[in-house]
C-alpha cells in the first residue's frame, strides 16, 4: 500500500443504517439466515479461547464446493472486501493502471487509489469488451458480476473470452462475485487460469454482514503470492464456522434464490409504474427518478420508515436510487413508501428460516 495514497484518500459511502426502527432497503442482504446459525455460533464462540487452526480446512473445502474448485485453491478472508484488497495488493504497483468499470462498487477505485495506482474508469457493460493494447497497458483488470449497483451479471461466455485475453496481456483480472450466489450462473473460479482471482462474500447470501467472512480463489503464482500474505488467523472462529456452515445450506440457497428472482420480477413490475427500472441478476434494483428530487424521495421513504440507497454516490449516476429485494411483506412496505403498492398481493411460499 502506498503511504501518500493513504495519507490523502477518502472514505467511500455504502449502504446499511443503524437505526434500528428504519427497514433498511439501502444494504442488499438476505433477510433470512440459514437454520442452525445460532447454535454454529454458539459452540465456536466457546472454542474462541485458542486461536484458530490457520489452516482452516473445513471452511475452505466448503467454499471450494460451492464454487467448484480444489480446496487448496481457497484464500480464507474476513470478507469480500479484504480479499479484494489483498488481490490488488499482490497485482497493482504505484504508477500501474487498472481498469476498473462504472457505475460499480466505489471500493475498487478507492483500493486500486491505495495501492498508488490510478483507476481507467469503463462503462460497466462495456468492459468485457476491451482489448489489445488498452489492457496490455493496465496491471489489472476489474468485473463485478453481477454489477452493483445496475444489477445485471456478466455472460459467461464473454467472461471466459475477456479472461483469456487477460491471460494474453498478462493482466490480472479480479471478478468480484460478491452476489453471484444469488443466481444459478457458474463461478469464473472454474477458469482455472493463473491470471484470474476471483473474490466472495458470504454475507450477502447468508444474510449476516456483521459476520465479516469471505474467501479469494486463485491458482499458480497469485495463489502462493495471497497465501503467504494473507494475515494468520484471517478468520475468527465463529466467522470460519458459521461460513462453513452456511456455504453446505443448499436448500436454503435454492430458496432464496426463488424468492428473490419471483419478488425482483414483482417489485420491477409495480416500480416501473413510478421509475425507470433497470433489469437485474441481482437482489436489488437499480431506478431513475427522472426529473423527481432524489432527496425528496428518499426522504419521503424514510417519513414512512424504509431507507433507501442514494446512488448518486455511484460515478456517472445523478437521478438514481437502489433498493434491495427482500422478503414479500418488507418488500410492500417498500412498494407502499414508494406510492407503487395497489394492494398486498404477495404470498409466502418460502421455508426460509428467519433465525
């Protein structure tokens, strides 16, 4: 990390709010967690008076079956962030570029910025695109997939096609997964090339960002560089079992699944009557007020106790909010605060747990 780029960066706003009497349609995670999380906890917080086994093969060989790699392939982080971080720790240098896409995740600019690189910011549904001497001048190449906050997921096949030509250029590409699991498309961790490094998030599917757990995936050289810079001890011991736990739910990662692709279609379907209403992967939607006052819809929001995301924070983006997708009945509280709800018209069919 490049010390005057510390000294002079700046923090990036996120979603999420702490008041408690707020439901809080700004931070895109699952309202539901997994059963058995509680007991999870419970027992390795008992374990907690020793350190953890850095190994951490449980947790790695979980995440490894859920995104389809060899365990040994798996860099345990403290979330999504922090193997983000560490992934252009080990690939940017000061003076490097990268490439970095928008509107998207605000981190990846600020991170590449740390490191004493400069971001060349790309239209997000363009960057898959890009080759030749433009990617062989930057050190790094950045795909958030599905994007945040416009919502929609990378195709495969031009993921795998842009990975390879990074592979050509000898750029790294980082393709930040933080939401894949909200949808049935396969993990880029399959490429198996020495030039991706794929990053996940477990709190997001899971619904537990106070959690703080996550992993990298690489291979070769990118694999040994993170592994031996990975901090000891990276996660605590109820982050590393609660993880495990969670990554095995597979009923209730079908579930959510459903849920969130049939509410996304509903909400869609209803805020289109207000907005314009981006398609999405994702479990959260992306809308433009047009010429309404942003603050004024937020605040209005807010007056019938639903928070919303601001997404002019998001570069390129000036008449935007995000909200997330999130069980029926907060989601018509939502609709309702918006003034899009004609009626509840939602039913439970989801055996999710709410623990």
């Amino acid at each position: 990390m490049d010390p005057e780029s510390v000294r002079t960066g700046e923090r990036v706003p996120h979603g999420g709010d702490s008041d408690r009497e707020i439901l809080d349609f700004s931070a895109n995670t699952n309202p539901s967690t997994p059963d058995g999380v509680t007991t999870v906890y419970e027992r390795a917080l008992e374990e907690s008076r020793r350190y953890p086994d850095d190994d951490y093969p449980a947790f790695r060989a979980a995440a490894a079956e859920f995104v389809g790699c060899d365990p040994a392939r798996v860099i345990p982080t403290p979330g999504g962030l922090a193997a983000i971080r560490s992934a252009m720790e080990i690939a940017l240098e000061p003076g490097d570029d990268a490439l970095v896409p928008y509107p998207s995740f605000g981190e990846y600019a600020r991170e590449v910025q740390l490191q004493g690189a400069s971001p060349r910011f790309v239209p997000h549904d363009e960057i898959l695109a890009v080759e030749g001497d433009v990617l062989e001048e930057c050190a790094l190449a950045v795909v958030c997939t599905p994007n945040n906050p416009t919502g929609e997921a990378a195709d495969p096949d031009e993921l795998a096609a842009f990975a390879a030509r990074c592979e050509g250029a000898g750029t790294t590409l980082l393709v930040d997964e933080a939401f894949l699991g909200f949808t049935d498309l396969p993990s880029a961790a399959g490429f198996g090339l020495e030039h991706v490094i794929v990053a996940r998030s477990l709190t997001k599917l899971f619904g537990l960002p106070g959690l703080r757990a996550g992993f990298a995936v690489a291979t070769g050289r990118r694999w040994e560089s993170l592994e031996t810079a990975r901090r000891a001890w990276s996660l605590g011991t109820p982050a590393a079992r609660v993880g495990a736990h969670c990554l095995d739910q597979d009923a209730f990662v079908r579930d959510t699944r459903e849920r969130v692709a049939s509410e996304r279609d509903r909400m869609r379907d209803a805020l289109e009557e207000r907005f314009d209403v981006d398609p999405s992967d994702a479990p959260y939607l992306l809308c433009d007020v047009g010429d309404r006052d942003v603050d004024a819809v937020i605040a209005s929001a807010r007056e019938s106790g639903v928070a919303i995301r601001d997404a002019r924070t998001f570069r390129g983006l000036e008449s935007h909010v995000r909200v997330a997708v999130k069980d029926c009945d907060a989601n018509d509280r939502l609709l309702a605060a918006l003034g899009v709800l004609e009626s509840d018209c939602c039913e439970h069919t989801s055996g999710e747990s709410h623990e």
